[in-house]
C-alpha cells in the first residue's frame, strides 16, 4: 500500500475487520466473500431447513468415496458454508495432493484458504485454477480480493480490470473494485464505482452496505444510512446503522493515536 494510503486511511488489515461487523451485523463465521462477494454466492443448500442432516449425508458418501473429486469438492463447499473452515481447507487439500491438476478443485481449495486468511497461499493456488485460454471472471476477481487483502491495491485492481473484460459491469468485480480504491482513500472513485455495483443490483446488502460507507467516510452520514436501512426490517437497519457509526469512530480515533 501507498505511503499516502498508509497515513490517510486505515490499513486493509484494519479495515476488513470492520467492514465484516458493518455487512454481517456481527456474524461471526465471515468469510472473504462476505465483504466483498469476491468468491461467489453462498450455495442455497447451505439454507435449508434441517443443513445437519444434509451435511451427515455428504459427510458419509465423503468418507465413502474420499478419492472422488466431484464429493471432495462438494463436502468442502458445504464446510465452508457452515463455517467450518480449518476443515474445508484439510478436505480440499487432500483432494488437490489426488488431483493435481483438476481446476475446480483447486479454485475450491483456493477460496477455502481465503476464508481461513491465508491470502498469499490463496492467490498463488487460484493463479494454478486459472488458465489463460479459458479465463474465469470469478476466480480473477478472488485474485483480486486476496491482493487486496495483502495490501497490493494497484495489482488487484489489475485483476479486476481483466474480470470485467470478461463480464463487463458484473456487480460483484465492481463492489470488489469500490473496495480496492477505498483501500487508497481515493474516495470519489470507489464511490463512482460501488454506485455502478449498487445500479447493477440494489437489492445486494453487501454492496450496499460497502456504497454507505464510502458516502460516510466522505461526511455524508444522511445518505449513508438511507442506504443501510433500505428494505431491512427496522431492527437490522437500527443495528447496520448502529454498527456504522461505531466502526467508524473507531477509524477516527485510530488516526488520532496515529
């Protein structure tokens, strides 16, 4: 990260942390993904009415058959979705040591290491699910999210420029992108592009919440928060409103103990 980005703005390792409290209300399974959709949607199955005795099933047919990529690969999804990183991370490495050189695989093993916060392994083991023939926009985009967690700003943006190549206006590359400028306290650029995010889909909190708070960072506290409480129930809205102000005197007064 820049010098100017270091002294004006919170550093990534600071910020990410709190931007987790202010899009997931608290949640504290959190991923990566879960700031910046960077890693895809969560997968439905992970929304079901009984998810213990779907992940019993998986877990069985897993120990079944432990060699079978296809079920390695859903068996570490499903950890992943549950929380259960350290786990995902083991089943997923397992399978890639059997399978070298299978793609999907490896872009599973990726973002589970991205979740447990091993950013660099992340990206150097994503680079291997990608191929240049055959580019994939989302697993770019992950790229990104990773350097950018590791405070190479101008590089991820990179990779997000090459995602949108593919996909152009995709909201999720543009929310990632947002972010990334917002990480170099450039803020009328990461407000220009998480607006396009927000156009794209407004019915994304993730990106929503990411658009508000670049506006309150900018002093623009009313517009922030029309964002926040958009088509919440007054509860959540209260508690999102509640956890941006928080978050946000917490930056001022680590910048005044700077």
């Amino acid at each position: 990260m820049s010098t100017r980005s270091s002294l004006a703005f919170p550093p990534a390792r600071l910020l990410f942390p709190a931007l987790l409290v202010l899009v997931l209300g608290g949640c504290q399974t959190a991923g990566i993904e879960d700031v910046t959709g960077a890693l895809g949607v969560r997968s439905e199955t992970a929304v079901k009415a009984d998810p213990r005795t779907d992940m019993d099933a998986l877990r069985e047919r897993y120990r079944a058959k432990p060699g079978n990529p296809a079920i390695a690969l859903e068996y570490g999804k499903a950890l992943r979705d549950s929380g259960q990183r350290a786990q995902a991370v083991a089943v997923l490495e397992q399978a890639v040591l059997a399978h070298p050189s299978n793609k999907a695989l490896l872009a599973g093993y990726g973002r589970a290491l991205a979740d447990s916060g091993n950013f660099q392994q992340a990206f150097d083991v994503l680079s291997r699910a990608h191929s240049p023939e055959d580019p994939d926009w989302r697993i770019l985009s992950a790229q990104g999210a990773a350097l950018d967690q590791l405070g190479r700003n101008e590089e991820a943006q990179q990779y997000y420029a090459s995602a949108l190549k593919i996909v152009p206006d995709e909201p999720q590359v543009l929310s990632n992108l947002g972010l990334s400028y917002m990480l170099q306290n450039n803020l009328p650029r990461a407000e220009q592009v998480l607006g396009r995010a927000h156009q794209r889909n407004q019915n994304d909190l993730r990106i929503r919440a990411n658009l508000a708070l670049v506006l309150r960072l900018q002093g623009r506290q009313a517009e922030a928060e029309i964002l926040v409480k958009a088509d919440l129930p007054p509860d959540q809205a209260a508690a999102k409103v509640t956890a941006l102000r928080q978050m946000l005197a917490k930056q001022q007064q680590q910048r005044a103990e700077k």
